[in-house]
C-alpha cells in the first residue's frame, strides 16, 4: 500500500492530477477573494482606525501564507533528505519562491498600514523583525540555489539550510519577542476578540489567499517538471547529435 | 580523540605560521569601529549608549570575513577528501574546524573589542560584562558558521552569499548579546537570564551546527 506523497511521487501522475486540480483552485482563489473584498469593503468601519483597517485582510492572510510557505519548504527540504522523494526539491524551489512574495506582500501592505496608525513605515517591533528575518531567509535559500551550478548539488544544499532556518527559527521568534507594541493576533483558538462583522470578511480572505497559494503552487511545480523535462530533452539532443546517445523514439 | 586534537593543533599551527587571516580580521574589526564615530559624530554620550550593540554587530561582519576561508582550503587542495576517509566522522572535523576557527577568530577579536570600547566611550564597568558576553556568544557564531562556510565551498559568490545566509542565523546570539550588556550597563536585573539564553544558544549550537555541517560537506564531495 503506497502512501499518498509515495503516489505523487511520479512527475507524470502528479502532472495530471495538478492539471485536473489547478483551474479549481485558481477558480475558487477568484470567488473567494472577489467575495471577501467586498465583504471587507461593506464590512463597518473600525472606530479608530477606518479604512486603513481594510489593510488587514490582505496584511493577515500574507503573514499567515509567509510562515506556511516556510513551513512547506523545511518539510518538502526534509522529504528530500530523509526519504529522498522525486517531487520534494521542485516542491521546495516552489514554496520559496512563493513564500518570499507573500513575505514581502505582508512588509509592504504592513507598512503602509504602520505609516497612518504608528506615525512611522517601520519601527523595530518583535514581528516585524521577526517577519524581515523571515524574508532574508528566503532570500538566502534563494540566493544559494542560484549561486549553485550543479542542479542536484544546489537542491541538496538548499534543503539543508531549509532545515536549518525552521530550526533556528523559533529562537529568532523568541530573541526578538522581548516587548512588542504589534496589534494582538487578530484570530486565535477559542473566542475570537474580533466582531463577526469583521470576522466573516477575515476568514473568507484568508480562504481565497489560502487557495491563490495553492494554485500558484501547484503551477510552480508544474513549470518547474517542464523546465526539467525540457532541460533533460535537449541534454539528450545535444548527446545524439554528438553520437554519444541512441536517439529515443 | 587523538586525531580530533591532532586536526585542531594543525588548524591552530596552520592560522599562527600565515598570520593573515587574524590580522585582517582585527583590522576590518578595528576599521569598522572607527568608522561608525566618524558618521554618527563624535557625541560621546550617543556612542556609549550604544558601544554594545556595534562592537556586537561589527564583531559578526569581521568574523564573516573568515568563515569562507574555513574550509575552502582544505577543499581546494584535496586534504577534505582525505579527512573524510579517514578516522575522524566528518562531524568530529567540522567541530575540529569550528573550535579552532572560534579559538582563531573569536577570541582574538573578544580580546580586541574592549580597546575598540576605548574608543566609543564604553563605560568602564561594561569591560568585564562585554567580554564575558562576547566569550559567551563568539562559539555560536564560529559553530553556525562553519554551516554557511560548508554551504557556500562550491557557490560563485561565496564570500557575499554567506554574508546574505548567516547574518539571520546569528540574530539570536546578537540580540541576547547585545541585551546582556546593556542589562548589565542600565542595572536592570535582567542581565543573567539575557546570559544564561546566550550560553545556551552556544552550547546548542556546538553539538547541533557540525551536524548540519558535516550533511553539507558530505554533498559537496559528492
């Protein structure tokens, strides 16, 4: 009995099940999100904080997405290393590079949100250092597969250094988590201390976000396979043009 | 045990006889210090405010310097190949390397940084603290780094990529620190927990970092 990530572990059974399941998901991200902006826009105003409160319900979601990203990448990095699984290095490419927008989706719109309310773009708060942390993080994995020529190399190290920052992550959450004057987490287990007026247009946002990850991940991959697949196919053109390979049929 | 000691005495014989590698390291340290007055102005009362957090900080940059000399020589010239086919488990060489990379960078530069302190008007009391703090916390630096020094030995850029990879590892170990001194400079009672966290960190990343290290330096050989 194969596991359900051993299945996916075929490129050619993932292919088409991500071709069945992308333009799904690409089509609930739409609703979702076109349904929960105008939630948010209907929703009433926030008595200190008017519109710009309206930032939250891209600001929450893209912070949320930024850590899931990271958590996508440390357990693709580990399925690399431990079980050596096909799809965990495309997989991790992917998540990085969609984590790192969310990231930086989640400092802009931040930002722009601290500049009416704290008078200032940035101030040296826990989370916010925390998520620019983050950020650099990504960048590094970023970097250091570029900066890798062998292919195979480059996935292996990075995987390694995925490993490495979910490990060391907690105690830079924990470091810098001395005193913060950041808004308390907007949703938590239990009771929510957020009205459901503004509550309903939050979670639909963060569903719609949900499933826009989903499907820029999966295309991610998709377009990763191709490139793979298209690298392979001209390797072997290049050999049979040199006489070194048969030509395949 | 013999061949683990044996490693680090080559390491410790190999950084005294090239002599380089230190003196760069005090220099950019010394240079970077003298620096930061000169564009912040001479206000002695803003620089001893935060003489702690700059000799930290400028610490970090000038041992970055050397930690992607830690094992690219050893790489080049074929004798990591021999190290891992030898006795020693490639975890016990990257624990050799670190500690003599710690006893060769870290300590020279803590030894360094209350003359640096001189400089910025470090009150005189924070001497003890802040070199207590730096022999702390320079271990952690030397271990987490020796995981971008295996990381970066066959990347184009190295010397910039591990700037880019380390400093959000060493985040931890500034903040606390930075945070010890200046518990200990304003009296706050919140100087040993700050300590205490800042020793764990090292003890932590003493046995965690080479392992890390040593998966990496096993791919690059590959």
């Amino acid at each position: 009995m194969q596991t359900f990530t051993q299945r996916l572990a075929n490129p050619t059974r993932f292919m088409e099940l991500s071709a069945r399941l992308l333009p799904w998901m690409a089509f609930l991200a739409c609703v979702l999100i076109a349904v929960g902006l105008v939630m948010a826009f209907t929703a009433p105003l926030d008595y200190q904080q008017g519109h710009a409160a309206k930032i939250m319900y891209v600001h929450v979601p893209a912070a949320w997405l930024s850590m899931l990203a990271y958590a996508m990448v440390a357990a693709s990095s580990f399925g690399l290393l431990v079980f050596r699984h096909p799809l965990a290095d495309v997989s991790a490419k992917s998540a990085a590079l969609i984590g790192v927008v969310f990231t930086f989706v989640c400092l802009v719109t931040g930002s722009l949100w601290g500049k009416p309310m704290w008078g200032a773009f940035w101030s040296w708060d826990p989370r916010l250092t925390a998520e620019l942390v983050l950020f650099f993080l990504y960048l590094g994995l970023i970097a250091l597969r570029s900066s890798v020529e062998d292919e195979a190399l480059a996935a292996n190290l990075t995987a390694v250094l995925g490993i490495v920052g979910i490990v060391i992550l907690p105690v830079i959450h924990y470091s810098v988590y001395w005193n913060s004057i950041h808004q308390p987490p907007s949703l938590s287990f239990g009771w929510p201390k957020i009205h459901p007026s503004l509550l309903w247009p939050l979670v639909t946002m963060t569903a719609g976000m949900q499933a826009l990850f989903v499907a820029l991940y999966l295309k991610a991959m998709r377009n990763e396979i191709l490139r793979r697949r298209v690298k392979a196919l001209r390797l072997t053109e290049v050999q049979v043009a040199a006489g070194l390979a048969e030509p395949a049929e | 045990m013999k061949a683990f000691w044996h490693l680090v005495g080559r390491d410790l014989l190999l950084a005294w006889r090239e002599g380089g590698a230190i003196g760069v390291a005090l220099g950019f340290y010394l240079v970077v210090v003298t620096m930061l007055p000169l564009g912040l102005g001479p206000d002695l009362n803003l620089l001893s405010r935060i003489a702690p957090g700059l000799l930290w900080v400028a610490l970090l940059l000038a041992t970055l310097l050397s930690l992607g000399r830690l094992f690219e020589m050893d790489f080049e010239d074929g004798s990591l190949e021999v190290l891992a086919t030898g006795p020693l488990p490639l975890e016990a060489v990257a624990v050799a390397k670190s500690l003599a990379h710690w006893l060769t960078t870290g300590i020279p530069l803590t030894v360094m940084a209350p003359v640096l302190g001189l400089l910025l008007n470090l009150p005189l009391e924070a001497y003890g603290v802040l070199v207590g703090t730096m022999l702390a916390g320079t271990p952690a630096v030397s271990f987490i780094g020796a995981i971008g020094g295996a990381l970066t030995l066959r990347a184009r850029r190295g010397g910039v990529l591990i700037a880019l990879l380390m400093l959000p590892l060493f985040v931890p170990t500034l903040q606390f620190g930075i945070e010890a001194v200046s518990a200990a400079l304003t009296g706050s009672g919140g100087f040993m927990p700050a300590f205490l966290i800042l020793v764990a960190i090292s003890l932590a990343s003493v046995v965690l970092a080479p392992l890390a290290a040593a998966v990496a330096l096993r791919f690059q050989l590959q």
